[in-house]
C-alpha cells in the first residue's frame, strides 16, 4: 500500500484546484481541473464529479487517473497515480454530494471518484525529476 509523506500531503492541502489527468482505452488522453478534492486517508483521495465528460468516460474504459499538486514557493511538486472506483450512491457519496452543495446548491453533484493510491513520482525540477519514490 503506497501511502502519501507528511510533506506531500502538505502541498496536497495546500491545491485549491487540481489538475486530473486520464485516458481512454485508445489512450486519447485528457487533463481537467477539479475542485472538490479530499484526501480521506493516507491513501485515499475522493474527487467530486460535478460536470465530467471525458474525465468519466475515461474512467469507465480505464480506471486510472493522475493529479498532479505543486507548492511554486517551494518549488516542490509530486504526480499521484491511482486506480478509480466510481460511486453514485452510498455512504460515501452522500457525504461528498453534501461537501459539494456546501460550495453551492447549484452544482449537481453527479458522483464521486474514489482515487486509491499507487504510485506517486518526483516532478521537482533537477535530477530526481520523474522518479518514482513511493
């Protein structure tokens, strides 16, 4: 089980919007901001799905999906990979449905994309850019 450092999870607190990378099964990629992002657990981050298109396509055909999070003052920044479940019902969607509606009651609200956590790479700039290190 791959589980996020103290100093990523920093930057990840830090992302007011991120960027959500995904392919399709063709490996037609597609990158869009997402904004109601969680970290649950250490290797667990939850996604809002308010108005995806291609993001939930590619899902569908490939449950992957990479975010990428920054700190520019640090000039620290780290790619998370994982595997995706999509859920439009349950426990766990009703509470990211009210996270949601708490930003505003006139966003849908679609579902949730629950992100498990496998891989995570160095994307700071010099020699250890691209590394994998968890």
């Amino acid at each position: 089980m791959v589980k996020l450092t103290s100093e990523m999870k920093e930057v990840f607190s830090q992302q007011k919007i991120f960027a959500a990378a995904t392919a399709s099964k063709n490996a037609v990629p597609n990158v869009a901001p997402v904004a109601t992002v969680q970290l649950i657990s250490d290797d667990t981050i939850w996604i809002g799905d308010n108005y995806m298109v291609k993001t939930l396509a590619n899902v569908k055909e490939n449950p992957t999906l990479a975010l990428y999070i920054w700190d520019p003052e640090k000039r620290r920044c780290f790619q998370i990979k994982g595997t995706v479940a999509i859920k439009t019902s349950g426990q766990d969607y009703e509470k990211i449905k009210i996270k949601i509606k708490e930003k505003g009651p006139h966003y849908p609200a679609k579902g949730l994309l629950i992100v498990t956590i496998t891989d995570v790479f160095e994307c700071t700039p010099g020699s250890v850019a691209g590394k994998k290190i968890l």
